[in-house]
C-alpha cells in the first residue's frame, strides 16, 4: 500500500508524525538507498526498503480490531474475482492489511468485525466456539407459532437438520433470530423452510459485540472491554 513516508514512520513507532517530519528534514531516512529528505513522498510499504540513519525500520504491526456496519451490496472477502465492491471499500483509510472476520452474504446489512489479529479470526470462525450471533429479519409473511416453533428445534436445510435456534417476534413481519452455526445462506433458508421469505437481513449482535447505532458504511475500533471479550470466547 502506498503510505507518506512520516505516516510510515510514526506508524513503525519510529517516532510522532511530527517528530518524523523533523527526522526526514534532516536527512536521516532513506527509501531504497537513496536520501529523502522532502515532504510528502510515498512509499510502498510492503516493497520500499526504508531506513532511518541507515538502520532498516521494520513495518509495525499494530493490532486492529474494527467492527463495520455492512451495507447491502457488497462481499465480505478482501478481494473480488469479479470486481464487485468489497467491505474493504469501506475501511480504505486504514492502511494496515485487515480482514473480514466471518462473512456476511451480498445481500445482508450489518456487523462485522475486521481485523489483523490471526488468532481472534481463527477462533471466532472455528465452528467448536460455536458463537451467537443475532439477526433481524423482515419477512414477507410472519410464520405461525407452530412454525417459530418448529424453528426454534431446528429445521431441515440442504438436507441436514439446524442446530436449536433462538425466534421471536421483533414487530411488524419482524423477527429476532440468533444462531450460533454459520452455514451458507442459513437465516434465509430457515426462514423458507417455515414458509417466510426473508426480504431483508440485518446482523446486529456477535454474542455481547453489538451493532448499536453506527450508520451503514461506517466503522469504529472496537473498545478494550470489547476485544478482551471477543478474547475470552
Ligand atoms: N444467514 C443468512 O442467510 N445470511 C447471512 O448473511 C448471514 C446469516
């Protein structure tokens, strides 16, 4: 990713941006061997070489915990073979490499974590956590009580029962859903086998990690008492 090189340095904990500034002035940091010592130059920061009195500066890896509300339209991967918008879209302000913890489908709004810290990603896919999430769905028609029942025991999908699911009315062809599996399209098709199609599907809960009031399209780090949460799972 192309960076200023004093965001680069204070990123790499060299020193503040400001402070950086004064160190390129001087001209103490190089880029590939040669002196920079203007303003405003950009590095490539996974390719540039850059060094500061001739000592190579390592890249610092900050770890990064952001939670985005999704907006239908969009995949959940880093990348598209077929050049459709990405959630990275989104959070293209961050420089640092982040990915989409878990995925929601094109068509679905709401929470979703982005992150660089491996180990959280691992463990919060892993299918043995087994972690809640909850859904609101609006629904072309609300199913019967035998049906939210049915639901509620688990359903048949792609041939292979659900595991025990959470159902309540959340207003008019409203429902609240949490499941705590991830298969393809699962909300949707356990709708469908209860005879409600899903006309639109919002994620606004990841066990106690909740959604609240952030706008479609926009972000915020996660808190400290959140990422020590989603740490404990
Ligand atoms: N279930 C769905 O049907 N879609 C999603 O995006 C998430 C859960």
């Amino acid at each position: 990713m192309l960076i200023r090189l004093q965001k680069f340095l204070a990123e790499a904990q060299v020193a503040s941006r400001r402070r950086s500034e004064e160190i390129i002035k001087q001209g103490r940091v190089s880029v590939n061997g040669a002196v920079v010592d203007i303003l405003g130059a950009k590095i490539d920061d996974e390719k540039d070489i850059v060094c500061v009195d001739g000592k190579p500066v390592e890249k610092y890896e900050k770890l990064l915990y952001i939670m985005l509300n999704k907006p239908e339209g969009c995949v959940t991967t880093a990348s598209d073979q077929f050049n459709r918008k990405t959630v990275m879209y989104y959070v293209k302000d961050i420089s640092q490499r982040i990915y989409p913890v878990g995925r929601l489908d094109y068509d679905t709004s709401g929470l979703i974590i982005l992150t660089n810290d491996g180990d959280l990603t691992y463990k919060l896919t892993h299918p043995k956590h087994n972690i809640e999430k909850t859904y609101l769905a609006v629904v072309d028609k609300m199913p019967s009580a035998e049906n939210m029942e049915r639901f509620r025991k688990g359903v048949i999908i792609d041939g292979k029962k659900t595991a025990p699911a959470y159902i309540e009315k959340a207003g008019e062809n409203r429902l609240e859903i949490k499941i705590h599996e991830g298969r393809n399209r699962q909300v949707r098709k356990m709708c469908a086998a209860i005879g409600s199609s899903v006309q639109k599907l919002k994620r606004i809960a990841i066990g106690d990690i909740k959604l609240g009031n952030i706008n479609k399209g926009e972000y915020r780090y996660l808190n400290d008492d959140e990422i020590k949460y989603l740490k404990s799972l």
